[in-house]
C-alpha cells in the first residue's frame, strides 16, 4: 500500500469521529445558552429593578450595571457549560467582552427607542430588548467566542 493510500484510509477512519466531535447541534447549545441566559435575565433583571426603584438609579446607568452583572455570570457558565468543548485561548475572554459589548449597545439603544419613542414601561422595554440582545449575543458567542476547531491531525512521519 502505497503512502498516499495509507494516508487516505487513515483520514477516512478519522473523518467522522472527527466531523461529530466538531459539531456540536445548534439546537443544544442554544439550549443550555438560554438557560444561562433565563439565570442571567433573572440576575440583569433584578439588579436592573433594584437600582432602578430602590436606589433611584438613572434607568440607562441601571441597564448596564445590570447587563454587565449578568455578562460575568453568563461568561462563566456558558464556558464551563454550554460550550463546554470549546478549546479556550488568551483572547477567549476578550472576545467574550467585545460580544457583550456589542450587545449592551444594543440593550442601550433598543431601550432608549422603546421606552422614548414607543412610550413603552421601563420595565416592558428592558424585557423586549433582552430577547433581541439573546439572539444575537448566542449567534456571535457560537460563531466567535466559543468556536469550535477541529484538531489538528497528527502527520506520521515514519509513513
């Protein structure tokens, strides 16, 4: 058998462990990301009430204290749970930051409209945002932050 055959046989065997390794169902994932998310809404949700009608807190500054308190914590169990096979690096928290980032600028903005320009309740405004804010933080998070790779395979150098 010549090496390139060898080499064929060897990927052919590997080929589908490998594709269910690195492909992890969407639906799943989505899943467990959106019960972090129920425990994250629920976190955001109630330092954002907190601040707002116990401390008098502006309705915005609120919002992000909130949202960022809810960031750590989804942070934390998306990447020991939800994305659990994720091989982490340097940067895995930065991209994470830079997602929640973008989604507390949506927060913000969507918020901003909802409660100005819809006239809607804070609170009413703060839930309807989070939904949007949900899926699309999971669409980058799955897509950037916790991508998976597919390993490296190893060359036989003795072939």
């Amino acid at each position: 058998m010549s090496a390139e055959q060898d080499n064929a046989q060897r990927r052919s065997r590997t080929a589908p462990l490998t594709s269910v390794r690195a492909r992890v169902p969407v639906l799943e994932q989505f899943v467990k990301f959106g019960i972090v998310g129920i425990s994250n809404t629920l976190l955001t949700f109630a330092v954002y009430t907190l601040l707002l009608k116990v401390f008098g807190v502006w309705y915005l500054a609120a919002a992000a204290i909130g949202f960022c308190v809810g960031a750590v914590n989804g942070f934390l169990l998306n990447r020991r749970w939800t994305f659990r096979g994720h091989v982490g690096d340097a940067l895995t928290p930065l991209r994470w930051t830079i997602v929640q980032g973008c989604g507390l600028g949506l927060n913000e903005g969507l918020l901003y409209l909802l409660v100005h320009d819809a006239h809607l309740d804070k609170l009413v405004a703060q839930a309807l945002a989070m939904g949007v804010v949900t899926v699309s933080t999971f669409t980058a998070n799955r897509a950037w932050t916790f991508r998976t790779r597919a390993p490296v395979p190893v060359v036989d150098s003795d072939a």
